[in-house]
C-alpha cells in the first residue's frame, strides 16, 4: 500500500519539532516539580492536540486551528467526566455526542478538527479516572493548548505578514510556470498548480480579511495584486489551444512580478515585452502589462478592490447559514449517524466484554472515520500498522523507563517525532503519536508495560468496528462519488458558457471589461469570474475525490480510475471556454447564439448522462459550426468528451 511508504519529498519541519517538544515535555517537567503528575500529564495532553492541529501556514489561520478546537475539546471532557462509570448511560451520551461530532466535521477544517476534539475528549473523560472537580481536566486540557499556540506565535512580530505574501509571490511563479508550458505537453500539470495555488492564496487572505473586513492596507494591497493575476491565467488557455509559444520574456516578467510581490517592491514598472501578433497574445500582453501596474502600486484604495470572491459576510449570517445548511443536509446527517453507530458499537461492546481500560477502542474508532481525512479503508489498515510500530516504541519505554523525572527527556525525544513523521504519511503519524498517548496514560493509571498488549488489541477492534460499521454497511462506500459531483461541474460551465457569450447589454452580461475590450460591467465580470473559480474548486474537489477512491479497494479503485479521461476532458472544455471568452475581448468576432445554444445542449446532456449512470460507454456528439471561430476549439473539446466517455442509462 502506497501509504506504507514515506513521502520522502516531505521536509522535516524543524520549528515544529522544537515546538512539539517544548509544548509536550515542559508540562510533565512542571507537574513533576509540583508533585502533580497527573495535572501535567493532562495539560501535554492538550497540548498534543494543538500540535496536532497546528497545519496553517498564515498566524491567523493558526489561531483557529489550535484555538477554537480547544473550547470543544474542554466541553467534550466535562460531558465524559460526567458520564464516567454511569454504564449504559456513557454508551447513549457518547452516541450522541459522536451524531454531534460527525455533522460538525462536514463543515469546514476548523469544525471537523473541534468536532474530533469534541468527541475525543469526550471518550477519554468517560474512560479515565480523572482529577476532582469536575472543571479541573477541561482547565488543564485547555491550558495544554494555549500553551501550543503561546509558542505558535512567538514568532508573530517578526513573520506575521509573510505567509500570505510568500502565498501570493507563489502563485505568481506558478502562472509564469504556466505561460511557460502553454503550447506544450507540460500545460495540463502547471494548470493544476495555478489552481491549487489561487485555492491556497484567497483561503489565506480572506481569512484574514474576515476580521477586518478590508480595513488592513497590506491585505488590500495583496488581495488587489492576486486579483490582477486572474486575467493571466485566463489568457493563458487562449495561448494553449492555438497552440502558440510565447517568448521567454514573457514567463521571466511574471517572475520578476512574484519577486516584487515578496519583497513588497513599489515605483514605477520596467518592462520590456515583445509587440503581440494575435488576439491571444495581445490578451496575455494586456494582463500582464496592468498586473505589472498594480503590483507595484503603493496602496491601493481600500474601497476600489475588485474583491472577485466577495467579502465575508457577517459572523452571524454565517453561523446561521452554516447550521441551517448542516441541519437539512443528507450528507451530513449520513456521516454523523455513521459516526454514531460505531462508537455506539465499539462503547457497548467494551461494556458487555470485559475489556481494560477500553476508551481505546472508541478513540480508534474516532480517529479512522474520518472521510475528511481520506479513505476509511485504507485508514483502518494504516491505523493498525501505525499502532503496532508505535507500541514497538512504547513497550521498551514503558517497561525500562519508571514514572518520574526520566519522562521528561523521554517525551522531549518522542513529541519530535510527531511533527517529524507527520508529514511522512498517516502510519508514520500513528506510529508517532502511540507511545505519547501510552506515556501520558501510565501518568493517569500506572499500569505501565500493561497497557502495550491490550492497546493493540483494542486497536484491532475499533479498526474491525469501522470497517464493518461504518464501512462495508454503508452503500455509499461502494460506489464511486466522482460522478455526481463532476456532473456538478459540467452543469456549472453550462452555465458559464451561456453567460460568457451573451450579447453586449444583455442582462446578466458577464464579459471581462477591463483592459483589452468587453463590454460588461465591474459587477458582471466579477460574476463570471466567480463562476469560473467555482467551476477550478469543483474540479479541484473531484480530483480529491478521485485520489481518494484509487485507495479504495475494488472494485471502488478499478471503477475510479475509468473516471480520470472524463475528468481531463472536462478541464480541458473549461479551458477553451476561457480561452474563447479572452479571444473575443481582445478581438475576435463573438460567436453566434444558435452555436453557443448547441454547446450547452450538449454539456446539459453529458452532466444528465454523469449522474443516471456509473458505466461509461462512447456517445458521438455532432457540433456543427464555423471551424475558424472562435469557439471551434470549444466544440471539439466537448465533442472529445462526450467520445471520450458519455454516459447513458
């Protein structure tokens, strides 16, 4: 299994080891000093939560991260704490709280990590005798992360800008990347980089804009200078379907561009360009030479930014549109009851069967049904190998190593693992987190050597209880989810096609405007341009997706792949669409309605075909028109398509 071998192009994240190790060790180091153990042993347990969930890049990102998961993790340990020893009655709290859980981890990152957290706790609350009062464990569980996130941010006042100017300079280098291969075989990947680049930069700077809702100038500033990349990348497709090269002047300006970026560089632009020769390279020559222009601009007006994805909206509308939506969704009510009944499952099997200290079978139980996180499958077998090389860890440790002073240096060593082996994959992660939490449980119950055996049998069964329960129990787990949502996709740039091409003044014109032609107004070119990055974060989600169920076994995996030539080919209609819309603002005669009629009558009947049917067959489509307009590379790219693979009943 592909899971089983280390990423080796990851980096060790040195800071992070540093800081794993601090946050881990000096809480046992205090609670030592202070003839309390248990009390340090709880808050390094809540500080391994916050290592955990320590993944931004961006400070303000961090701080939700590690933050907002800590206020759940304290409610999910007071409501175990509450129900520890009740019976029955902590398998009925822990089912709910795992529904809970579960519908909360299809929201977002941050609520899927406080989810977890939430349901975690919860089950170690239940499962171990923890200190007197009641409200002492949430203290110390939360006091463990703030500790993470006080070490976070220490770096703050002298790094606190750079993630998102360094995300923004990156995308820049990657458009240059892809002027680069325009015209080549490479274009397909560079694209796929552009786009995961743009999902990265805008998801870090209006985060942070959230709170100040545009008031902070260097935000404003990066937030217009990755706006004016946006026609790049659109230009760039009408480059590549003509299969025209553009001169190295070109890729080398956007770099000197992503170099100013970083440096936060203002004055006046020097740039030295070939004269364009067609409608496409006068497109990518329009771009660049305004993003050269607003790139170098000292500071933009904050109420003129072209803010193509909106400001967020109020906290409030949020919360309500958040909890409106996870109530009266299907998919989230599926994952929370799935959730639910395993770790209904796993609490009452450990009560009928004599199982010691059996909290462990719930807390697999949590760890591998997670969807978010990748295949259930493969998890399961993942977690059970991670778990066995940990206890090959934890059991020279547990049985040389007596409970005192020697913990701590031990820990030092075994919290850097954490980060270190994180980013080698799931198994290496597993393998480094077991001995902690052994460690950090010796210092609650004392069983030492003890706990390593029953650790991994309680490990299998959790691991069996989610691939009975919450696998193979599941239709859903059987069936391939790329269809539906690639259908998705295509019905979107249906849509995109037919607004894009509208008449001049029609309503709901969404031509580009701006420099180089179009007809449309500020608010109709933002429109499309929504349009066209809704469509990227589709495809974006289906090549997810798509990663996601090649780890499943078959026939899941076989039945997935088949999937990947649709995929391509509609990426590649995205792509001529785009590459039409630009040649027309920059030129070209617009295409006429009946054709543009035509090519959405077949894309309406490509995504119909996606969602009726799993089996892919071959469906000829004849697209007549004018072989030199502009939108015949458009045509051929959805006649390939529905060649490619079209379904049908």
């Amino acid at each position: 299994m592909s899971g089983l071998r280390p990423q080796q192009s990851a980096p060790v994240p040195w800071a992070a080891v540093l800081r794993a190790s601090v946050a881990l060790a000096a809480p046992l180091a205090a609670g030592f000093a202070l003839d309390r153990p248990a009390y340090g042993a709880l808050v390094s347990m809540g500080a391994l939560s916050g290592v955990i969930g320590d993944t931004a890049d961006a400070y303000r990102m961090r701080i939700l991260n590690i933050a907002v998961p800590q206020l759940f993790g304290a409610l999910g340990v007071m409501l175990g704490t509450l129900v520890y020893g009740t019976g029955w009655a902590a398998v009925v709290a822990l089912t709910l709280v795992g529904l809970v859980s579960g519908m909360m981890s299809t929201i977002g990152a941050v609520a899927s990590v406080s989810g977890l957290l939430l349901l975690l706790n919860a089950i170690v609350g239940a499962g171990l005798p923890l200190p007197e009062p009641w409200w002492v464990a949430p203290l110390l569980l939360t006091v463990g992360g703030l500790f993470v996130l006080a070490l976070t941010l220490l770096a703050w006042p002298l790094r606190r800008a750079l993630p998102e100017r360094v995300a923004v300079a990156n995308t820049y280098l990657a458009v240059a990347d892809l002027l680069a291969a325009a015209g080549g075989p490479g274009y397909e990947e560079q694209r796929q980089a552009v786009t995961q680049s743009l999902n990265t930069s805008y998801d870090l700077i209006l985060a942070r804009r959230a709170r100040y809702h545009g008031r902070n100038s260097a935000m404003v500033r990066l937030l217009a200078q990755l706006n004016v990349v946006i026609p790049l990348v659109e230009a760039a497709p009408a480059v590549h379907v003509r299969r025209l090269t553009l001169p190295d002047e070109i890729p080398a300006a956007v770099r000197e561009l992503a170099v100013a970026v970083e440096e936060s560089r203002t004055g006046r632009p020097e740039l030295v360009l070939p004269a364009p020769d067609s409608p496409a390279t006068r497109a990518v020559d329009s771009a660049l030479r305004h993003a050269a222009v607003v790139v170098h601009k000292a500071d933009p007006d904050p109420y003129n930014v072209d803010d193509r994805l909106g400001r967020p909206a109020a906290l409030g509308v949020r919360v309500r549109r958040t909890a409106r939506d996870v109530l009266f969704s299907g998919a989230s009510w599926r994952y929370g009851l799935r959730l639910a009944l395993c770790i209904g499952l796993a609490q009452a099997l450990t009560s009928l069967i004599p199982v010691p200290r059996s909290y462990w079978v719930a807390l697999t139980v949590t760890f591998v049904l997670k969807p978010d996180f990748g295949s259930v499958f493969s998890r399961a077998v993942l977690r059970s190998v991670g778990t066995a090389a940990g206890l090959v860890i934890a059991a020279p440790v547990l049985a040389a190593v007596p409970i005192g002073w020697w913990d701590v240096p031990v820990m030092v060593v075994l919290a850097a693992l954490i980060p270190a082996l994180t980013a080698k994959g799931y198994a290496f992660q597993t393998a480094a987190i077991t001995p902690v939490i052994l460690l950090l449980s010796d210092l609650l119950n004392h069983q030492g050597f003890d706990l390593v055996w029953p650790r991994f049998l309680d490990s299998l069964i959790g691991c069996a209880i989610v691939l009975v329960a919450g696998y193979l129990l599941w239709p859903e787990s059987w069936h391939v989810r790329i269809g539906h949502r690639l259908a998705d996709a295509v019905t979107d740039i249906a849509d995109y096609v037919t607004c894009a091409f509208e008449p001049a003044g029609s309503t709901g014109s969404t031509d580009q405007g701006g420099p180089g032609g179009g007809s449309g107004g500020p608010g109709d070119r933002a429109e499309r341009l929504r349009a066209r990055r809704r469509i990227y974060r589709d495809l974006s989600v289906v090549r997810s997706e798509f990663q996601r169920a090649l780890t499943e076994p078959p026939p899941v995996g076989t039945r997935a792949a088949a999937w990947w030539p649709l995929v391509v080919a509609v990426e590649r209609i995205v792509d001529a669409a785009t590459a039409a819309r630009v040649r027309v603002n920059h030129g070209a005669s617009p295409p006429p309605q009946e054709e543009v009629a035509g090519i959405r009558r077949q894309l309406l009947e490509l995504a119909d075909g996606i969602r009726s049917s799993e089996v892919l067959v071959e469906v000829r489509a004849e697209l007549p028109g004018d072989e030199r307009g502009v939108l015949a590379p458009l045509r051929q790219e959805v006649a390939a398509a529905r060649a490619i693979a079209s379904p049908q009943p």
